[in-house]
C-alpha cells in the first residue's frame, strides 16, 4: 500500500479540568490513506471530536499536554507552530461542522464567505473570477439559482442548503484533507440522505481523503471506505468498513452493533444496551479501556493494556483475546 | 443547605482577586459599623462641645471635632448606619417593584407590556434631581423621602433586567414541564422562576448601593435629603464645606470616608458580578 | 394488541391550527390512537409534529377542529378539570435534563406532582420508592441537582414524574433524541415494559426510524402540517403508498451492505410553511407528481386495512412497487438535471 496521507502515533491528549488532569485521547494510533473516506465512530466521549480538533490543530482552551505524531504527508502536525498551522487549515485541512450556523458570520453574505476562502487559497485571484469561480461550486454542491444565493446571508437559507454551502466553502480550498464532524445529524432524514449522497458524488471529484465523523453507524457503512471505533479516548478496532462493520473482532464494536435496531428484528423483542457507564477520563488505564462492560473480560483484561493488532486482512482491533471469542 | 454552600462558593470566587479582597472588607467594615455605631462610637456623635471647636485629631477625638466641638469619628459611624439604611431600603423597594413589573411585563399581554415599558422609559427619562426636588418641594425634605425618590428612579433599571431575564426563561423546558403538570401560574413564577432569575438582580443591586450612597449624600448635601442633626456623610461634607476657612479636617476627612466606602463597593459589587457570570463583565 | 372495534382513546377530528394567520402549522389533521397503542409520529422539522403533541397535552389551542380523549372533547374535560386533565395525559419532553428544574433536586423535582395534584403523602411517597426502584434510578439520585445527573438518568427521572400521576397517555417527544445507542436500548424496554404493566398508551415522536419502526404498532407521517399517510408500522416500512413515505422509510441506510437499498433522494428544498404550494403540498419535491397533482388537493382516502393516504396517485401496496417506481423517477429527473 502507498503511503498513507496522515499516520498517527500514539497520540495523546491531557485537558486540566475541575476534577484534575482528563485523558481525552489515550495513545491513537491510526492512518488515513489517501483518497479514502474514513469514518470514525463511537459513542459521546469516546474522544472522537478530540481527535478531529487534533488534526486541525483547534485543541481545546483548557488542554494541558498533546504528545504523539501527527504525520501529515511526512509533516508533524503535533506542536507544529500555530501560525503554520494557520496556513495550512486554509490550504490543505478543511473541516465541516454539525451546526453550519456557528461556521458562517451572520453579516456575511454567502459570496464573501466563498470569495474569502478563495482569496485566502490563492491572494492574487481577482474578485470577479473567484465569484464566478464560486458560483460554479455552489451549482456543483447541488444549490439551484446559485447567483440568488450568493447574495443571500446565511440566515436566509435552510439548515440542509447552510450545510451545502460550507460543503463547497471546504471543497474550494482542494483540501488534502476534509473533516466532516458529524455533518447531517442536525438535518432530517431526507435532507440527511440528499448531503450524504452529495458527499458521495464529491469523492469521485475529490482527490483528498475524508474523516467522517458519525455516530450513525448505517451511515458510515454506506459512505466509507475504511471505520475506526473508538472507544474512551482509544482506537479499538479499524480496517475496511464492510469487514469491521459486518464481521467485528472487538467486543465493544459487536456490542454497538447490536444495539442498534435491526429490520429483521421481531418487534416487542427486548432491545439490548451496553450495561455499566462509560470510562472516567480523570481514572488512569490500567488494563483493556472496555473491560469494566465487556462480557468477555478475563482477569489479565483487567491489568494488561491491549496493542491494536492485527486481526485480518487491513485489520486491527485491541483486544487481547479476539482470536479465542466465538 | 445548598443554596448556602452556592452563595458561600459564590463570595469565594468573588473574593479570590486583591480588588475583591479588598471591597470585600470595606463592605463588612462598613456593614459592621452601621450595625454597631452606638457601640464603636466613641461620642454621641450630638453631643455639643462648643469650647472644643475644630479640635485636631488626638486621643480623645480619634479624628478632631466639627464647628459645633462634635466628634467626627462618632459622626462618620452613625454615618454609615444612615447611608447603609437609606441605600439597603430603597433597594429593597426598588428591586422588588422593579422584579414584580418586569415579571408582569414579561407575561402581559403586548398591550400591558408597552404600558410598564413605558412607564420604566418616562421615570428613567426624568432626571433624578429635578423630580428630587419637585418631590421635596411637596413633602418638605426627610430621610423617607430620600429613600422613596430613589427607589423611584432605580425601579426601571431592575424592571428591565428582571424582565429580560423572565423572557429568556419563559419558555425553558423545565417551567413547560411544570405547566404539563398542571401546576398554577403563580407557582410556576414564585417556585420556579424567581429562583432562576434572583442572582443577576442581587448582584445589579450589590453594584447600585455605592450609587444610591452618593445619591443620598449628594441629595443631603444640598439640604434635600436627611436634615440635620442627623450625621449623613452628606450633611457632614456639607458642614465641613461651610467652615473650610476654620479648619480642612471635617470636609476632607468625611468626603474620604464617602469615596472609601464606594469604591469599596464598587470593588466588590464588580468582583461578585463576575463571580455570578462572568459574561456581563465583558459584554461592557 | 389493541381492540380495532373498541372506541379509540384519542381522536383529532379535522383539527387545524395556524398560527398569526398565516403559519398553516396543523392542516385538517385526522387521527386516532387507540388505548394500549403506540403510534408513531414522523416527519421533517417544521411538519408540525411538536404542535399536534402540544394541541394533545392542552398547551396549543386549536384554531378549527375537536380532539376528543375517551369521547369526551379535550376543550371540555380541561375547562371542568384541569387538574383531573393533567392525571390522564402527560409528556416526556424532548431536552430531559433542561425539563428538570436547575434548582431543585431531582428529589423536589419528583414531589411536584404531589404538591401541585395534593395526592396522599403516605402513598405517593411510596410510589414514588417504587417508581425509582422500577426505573433502575439509584435512591440517592434524589439528592443530586439536574447538571449532577447522566442523560440516561434525566431522561429516566421525567418518566417517573409523569408516572407519579397515573396517566393514561403519554405523549413523548425524541424520547431517545441525543441518547447514545449504547443506552438507547435499555430506555425503549423500560417504556414498553411500562406500557405492557400500565396500560400506557403512547404517541411517541421520532426522526430515528430505527425506534419507529421497532417499538411502534401504527405509525403517521406527516409533511407541512398534514398527516400524508397513516398505516400499521410494518406496513408502512414494508410498502409505503404515499411517495413521501416511500422516501423516507428509504432514506435508512443498514450496516449489512448485502441488505442495504438505494435510498431515494428527493430533490430541491422542504416549502416554506408560510408560502404552502398549491394542489398537493408535496408536489414541488414528488418525483411522480402529475400535472393534476399541482393544482388539485389530493383528500385523505382508505387504501387498505386500517392504512389511509393523502395521494392522488398511491402506489400499489405490492412489496416494493414504490421503491422502484420512485427510483426511476428519480434517476430520470437527475439525468434531466445533468444534460445542460
């Protein structure tokens, strides 16, 4: 396999709150190949938005210590100076955000928004071109009457049109790299499926890679390539979506899974949950980050901290005992 | 119990800065000494020593004695009992007629809330003085109507923040549960939102009493406020001011007293407001 | 499960609210619930879902229309008893933790119903034990404030609230609405275990079709403020006859790629409830719309056992007729889209 566009190392997060020092992120190791779409699941807390401010290098006020590498195309992202990290957000890191409302400034109309990021991309571009330049995004991001709407302010367009334009604010900077923080899921189910489907078109034109950030796990099986489950600020098990997502290894992945509805199941069939909390980020790990809830956990779980291995073809999960469950 | 254990961590925030420090203890200085003026005086701040005229500070008169041989110190105390009452009551009044219309503005139909709003608009267009004085040229100049013409002019200023606040909780899921409840509207104001919308008003309150204080002593001053004998730090300026050419003492002395005690305040109102929430502070 | 001849709890008939005059947010809405059933609500943001749930608990006058529960009009029972009206219907509101009071411990919170309904102190303390005990609630829970609490707990804690009163109905709003799926599970059995034990019936609001499909018995979908198709859950996810229905109940992608179907997308944006289109309301985005369908508004009409749609022109309820139909439309109007 070719390079991959980011390899992460052991990358640790440590944020001082009013209970003491939290690990956000526990030691990830990951890779985005280029040219894929990785999605990255879990549930609340499990450190994946951590993750993504890591790669865009927007960490938290209160983070307290980031080790690890970040090799962005050979480049280490992690204490890279935050002046060069500017330059390289606008250029080559894109991201787009759950709630698009709090990404775009009210006062702006959405060509400023467009004709900014273009100027930003490239300072000699003259104001007519990058409109035109822009028009032509918004028509590729599907927005019907684009010349209406690049005089419209955000307020003036809907949540899933919001969503369209900082699709095409993200993809006018040709990003190496796109990151896609939960993306639809302040839109209906219909709109959902329009922006996913537009994502999915984009790939074909898009040469970088996508971090899609979801907790909807159907709609990471549709629009990735590869899945990293994360599980208190730890990569649990990754490799190609298809694999992980219908054959899991780890026992939290097949626990997920299972809590989410089936079609077939028999309705009035009792629904499964995961019983027991999730880990505290201020308490060390000590042992597997799941076994406290795995209902395979044996004693060693408890004192030894499983490596990511490999666990197939592309595969891995950190699990001391995956090759002995049923 | 843990209402106590909030307002304890509340003063603790507020007092962790040197400026909060700082207005913190002229604040419990003053409180104290208007609690206990007749135990700290040393003097009955009346009694006339008229041979003792204009005395330089010594032993027996801590800070000297005015043009009629009264002890200063003694005044400046009884001072704060009269500033502290004068500026605690008209508060009082004003924070709670000020909560009443704005809850009620708040809740009124369009017509009733233009009505209150308008009312808040007209006092605080009026200046303070001109009404202070039309308000004394009626019912002749006392301590209660210093405190009435205050009350007055600060009621708006609560009514608007009071109101303010009851829009933006208006419609928050945890009073919508009490109505799905069927509780009463007035439960729902008194159980439910007075609660939720009491700790910006207190802190507007604790920031207004270095203003109500040189209010009254500027109202006193100019002999529309608390008449003499009675020892407010207006009159005191203003009997000091009269015999400038006798001695600087009095006038100095009772004006530092006035400017200790509201920067004191001030401080401390400040250092609460940010403890409280820290986003009004900047918003400035 | 339910009786169909048994007379139904819950009835709108005809019921319409619009809001300053112009805001057509409930549209000629029929409907019925029966007792012991859950129905599920679906539908965009904006269709009118929250307000048909707040015109059911009495906190959203109807502008036209009757809604009666056990036969009697909603308007009535409140006017005579609006306390007696609280004890029969109640909500789970959709921010669990923002609906408990941020004052108040959970312990106050949950003697509410007492003060407000003056119910027997002795007893209802008992029930609340009991309540706390039957929903899994730690009994120190009572002691903590709303921001001390998990979602979980908060959503667990307005349940038994509104179980302190005895209720007949229960109107729940995205009962599992920012719940992670890891406890989401665990809430949906406490709800219908609760039905099964009390009696409960449920108007239970959703976008997670997964949840909808799983716990409901009949389901009614809604598009600007009308109910567009109203048919048994599985039915409807089976062989949806309105086209808006088709979309959505398509739009649900599965993990299992060998199961998984082409979502139908339908194009251009949800019409403003302000300027309603004209004929049906859901022919500027239907990818089957008629020329008639611009200009006449299609009536509610039986298309099968217990299903009614708002269509001219409903698919066929033959297993996957309106999937494929829909999906040549819609490539047809893509590849017109494409060719300049």
């Amino acid at each position: 396999m070719a390079e991959p566009l980011v390899a992460i190392r052991n990358l640790k997060l440590e944020a001082g709150t009013a209970r003491g020092r939290a690990a956000i992120l526990r030691g990830i190791d990951l890779e985005i190949g280029r040219g894929r779409i990785l999605g990255l699941v879990g549930e609340s807390g499990s450190g994946k938005s951590s993750l993504a401010a890591c790669l865009i290098g927007l960490t938290p006020a209160n983070t307290s210590a980031i080790s690890g590498e970040i090799r962005f195309d050979g480049q280490n992202l992690v204490g890279l100076d935050p002046t060069a990290f500017a330059r390289l957000r606008g250029r080559r890191i894109a991201m787009i955000f759950q709630d698009p409302m709090t990404a775009l400034n009210p006062l702006f109309t959405i060509g400023t928004h467009l004709v900014d990021v273009l100027r930003h991309r490239d300072p000699g571009l003259s104001r007519a071109a990058a409109l035109s330049e822009a028009t032509a995004m918004l028509v590729k991001v599907g927005i019907a009457d684009p010349e209406a709407r690049i005089a419209a302010y955000p307020h003036q367009l809907s949540g899933g049109m919001r969503q369209r334009v900082m699709i095409a604010m993200a993809l006018l900077m040709r990003p190496d790299l796109l990151l896609a923080d939960e993306p639809t899921t302040a839109l209906d189910a219909t709109v959902e499926a329009q922006i996913v489907e537009l994502l999915a078109a984009l790939r074909r034109e898009v040469s970088g890679s996508i971090v899609f950030i979801s907790h909807h796990l159907g709609l990471v099986a549709q629009l990735c390539d590869d899945v990293a489950v994360m599980y208190g600020g730890t990569v649990v098990e990754t490799g190609p979506v298809d694999a992980v997502l219908t054959d899991p290894r780890h026992p939290y992945t097949r626990a997920l899974i299972a809590c989410e509805i089936d079609e077939d199941d028999a309705p009035g069939g009792r629904l499964l949950s995961i019983p027991g909390e999730v880990p505290d980020p201020v308490r060390p790990m000590t042992g597997c980050i799941f076994a406290p809830r795995c209902a395979h956990a044996v004693e060693t779980c408890r004192s030894e901290v499983p490596e990511l291995r490999t666990s197939g073809d592309g595969r891995r999960a950190a699990c001391l005992r995956f090759e002995e469950l049923p | 119990m843990n209402t106590l254990a909030a307002i304890l961590a509340t003063l603790r925030r507020a007092t962790g800065s040197i400026t909060g420090a700082v207005g913190f203890t002229i604040f419990v200085l003053v409180i104290l000494a208007a609690l206990f003026a007749p135990v700290i005086a040393t003097h009955d701040p009346d009694a006339l020593d008229v041979m003792n005229r204009f005395a330089p500070p010594s032993a027996a008169h801590w800070l000297g004695t005015d043009h009629l041989g009264r002890d200063l110190f003694s005044r400046l105390i009884h001072g704060a009992t009269i500033a502290m009452s004068v500026a605690l009551s008209a508060i009082a009044l004003a924070l709670a007629a000020g909560t009443v219309l704005g809850i009620l503005a708040a809740y009124l139909s369009d017509r009733g809330e233009r009505v209150i709003l308008i009312l808040f608009d007209v006092i605080a267009a009026f200046p303070s003085l001109v009404l202070a004085l039309a308000i004394v040229a009626v019912f002749g100049p006392s301590t209660g109507v210093v405190v009435a013409i205050v009350a007055l002019t600060m009621t708006p200023h609560f009514g608007r923040v009071a109101r303010a606040q009851v829009l933006t909780l208006k419609n928050a899921p945890f009073l919508e549960a009490e109505r799905i409840l069927g509780a009463s509207g007035a439960r729902i104001v008194f159980v439910h939102l007075l609660p939720n919308i009491m700790g910006p008003l207190v802190v507007l309150a604790s920031m207004d009493i270095p203003v109500v204080i040189t209010i009254e002593a500027g109202l006193s001053f100019l002999g529309l406020g608390v008449r003499p004998p009675l020892a407010s730090w207006g009159t005191l300026i203003q009997d000091g001011y009269q015999f400038l050419s006798d001695s600087w003492i009095p006038v100095v002395v009772s004006s530092l007293a006035l400017a200790l005690a509201t920067l004191g305040f001030t401080l401390f109102g400040e250092a609460l407001r940010d403890a409280v929430d820290p986003r009004i502070g900047r918003e400035r | 499960m339910t009786d169909p001849a048994a007379p139904p709890l819950v009835s709108f008939e005809d019921v319409s609210v619009v809001f300053g005059g112009r805001v057509h947010a409930l549209d000629h809405v029929d409907l019925t619930i029966a007792r012991g059933e859950v129905l599920g609500l679906v539908g965009e943001s904006g269709s009118g879902k929250t307000t048909l749930c707040r015109t059911l608990i009495g906190l959203t006058p109807l502008t036209t229309g009757w809604i009666r529960i056990g036969g009697a009009p909603l308007i009535e029972t409140m006017a005579a008893d609006p306390l007696g009206f609280r004890r029969r219907v109640q909500m789970l509101l959709q921010d669990a933790v923002a609906s408990l009071s941020p004052r108040l411990t959970i312990g106050r919170t949950l003697e509410e119903p007492i003060a407000i309904h003056g119910l027997p102190r002795e007893a209802a303390r008992r029930r609340l034990d009991g309540l706390l005990a039957r929903l899994g609630l730690p009994r120190d829970i009572v002691t903590k404030f709303p921001h001390q609490i998990s979602g979980g707990q908060a959503r667990r804690v307005g349940v038994a609230r509104a179980l302190m009163v005895e209720p007949d109905l229960i109107v729940a709003d995205e009962p599992t609405a920012g719940l992670d799926v890891s406890v989401q599970g665990e809430l949906l059995n406490l709800l219908m275990d609760l039905r099964r034990d009390l009696g409960l019936t449920y108007l239970l609001v959703s976008h997670n079709l997964n949840v909808i499909r799983r716990v409901t018995d009949r389901t009614a979908v809604m598009y600007l403020g009308q109910i567009v198709e109203t048919a048994p859950t599985r039915d409807l996810f089976d062989r949806p006859a309105h086209p808006y229905a088709a979309a959505l109940v398509s739009t649900n992608p599965a993990i299992d790629p060998k199961r998984r179907r082409r979502p139908i997308v339908l194009g251009g944006e949800i019409p403003s409830v302000v300027d309603l289109p004209s004929g049906c309301r859901f022919h500027t985005r239907c990818p089957v719309a008629q020329p008639r369908c611009a200009v006449d508004v299609p009536a509610e009409r039986e298309v099968g056992p217990g299903r009614r749609v708002r269509c001219h022109f409903p698919f066929s309820l033959a297993p996957t007729a309106a999937a494929d139909a829909l999906l040549v439309a819609a490539d047809a109007a893509t590849a017109a889209a494409a060719t300049p």
